[in-house]
C-alpha cells in the first residue's frame, strides 16, 4: 500500500474518537460540559459572535503558517503551504493539526540549514504547536478536565502563533536583502551620447 494512502486512512481512524468526542454532548446531553454548557454561559448571540472570531483568528493563523511554508525554498519544505488550510475540515482537523504543526516545524528546521536568517531561533515551534493541539485533543472531554486543557490550549496557540510571526518577519526581510544583493550586483546598460 502507498505510504501517502497508509497515512490517511491512520488519520481518518484516529478522527473516529475525536468525532464521538465532537458529538458526544448531543447524545449524551445530561453530561456536564461541553458545547450546550458554553451556549448556555454565552447565549446563542455570544455564542455564535465566540465561533465567528474564533474561526477569524483561525484564518489569520492560517494564513501565518501559509506564508511560513511559502517563505521556506521548496526543497526544504515538508508539505505544500495549501496544506494549513486543512485545519477547517472538522473533525479531521483535530489530528491534522499535529501533521500541519510539524510539517512547518520540519520544513523551518530544513530551511535553517542552508538560510542563515533562521540560525538564531533553536526550536522551530514544535513543543508550543504540539502542546496546543495536544491540549485541543483534550478540550474534548465534557468536563473540568476538558475545561482547563481549553484554558491551557490558549496561550500554547498564541506562542506558536507570535514565533510564526517572528519567523515571517525574518524571513521576509532576509528575501528582500536577497532581491536588493541580487539587483545591486547585476550590470547596468551603459548609455551614452
């Protein structure tokens, strides 16, 4: 079987438990916790404006880690950018998320070797994205325990999300003195009269 088919079909059956996860407080509503106790502390109003800035910042972070991936030369890169967008397709998304995280970390990791824009970083984002999707998958229980590893995804998430950042910012600038090394040292056409 191709190794690209085997990985898939593993992802697919790891999503099972997290799809039970996802629709466990709808057949099992009397469990404490879980999407009806937050539509109950928000209301339906807050609940939705909660997922509609949720998925916002989704898309920015997406959009991060698109740019990340883009900014990486395509021999170092360990999966296509277009790939982060997969982080929308619930449920899947829930282990996708740990193959997203370290196919960016992978492919900064490769960059640094031959780029030396990346040498100051020593970790390319691994524990602090590993940590929030690790921290995602546990959200899922319908109780305090659940409750708290949402709490702890947070700031995991915001982390990783400034050191794309930063890594973005580097990597631009390092693009741009490349472009202005490389236009400054091609000849200019002589004129004359």
């Amino acid at each position: 079987m191709n190794r690209n088919i085997a990985l898939i079909l593993v992802k697919i059956a790891l999503t099972v438990p997290v799809t039970y996860a996802l629709a466990s407080p709808f057949l099992s509503p009397s469990v404490a916790g879980g999407v009806f106790k937050e539509v109950e502390t928000l209301g339906i109003f807050g609940s939705v404006v909660f997922a509609a800035l949720f998925l916002a910042m989704v898309f920015l972070y997406c959009r991060d880690l698109y740019r990340a991936l883009s900014l990486v030369h395509p021999s170092a890169r360990k999966a296509s950018p277009r790939s982060v967008w997969l982080m929308f397709l619930i449920p899947y998304n829930f282990v996708e998320d740990f193959f997203i995280i370290s196919n960016v970390a992978s492919s900064l990791r490769q960059e640094a070797q031959h780029n030396i824009a990346l040498h100051p970083f020593k970790s390319f984002g691994m524990v602090s994205g590993l940590g929030w999707c690790a921290a995602q998958i546990v959200s899922l229980l319908p109780n305090e325990v659940g409750s708290i590893a949402g709490v702890i995804a947070l700031p995991f998430w915001i982390i990783h999300w400034r050191f794309v950042r930063r890594v973005n910012a580097v990597l631009t600038e390092a693009a741009r003195a490349n472009m202005q090394a490389t236009h400054s040292s091609q000849p200019t056409a002589l004129g004359g009269g």
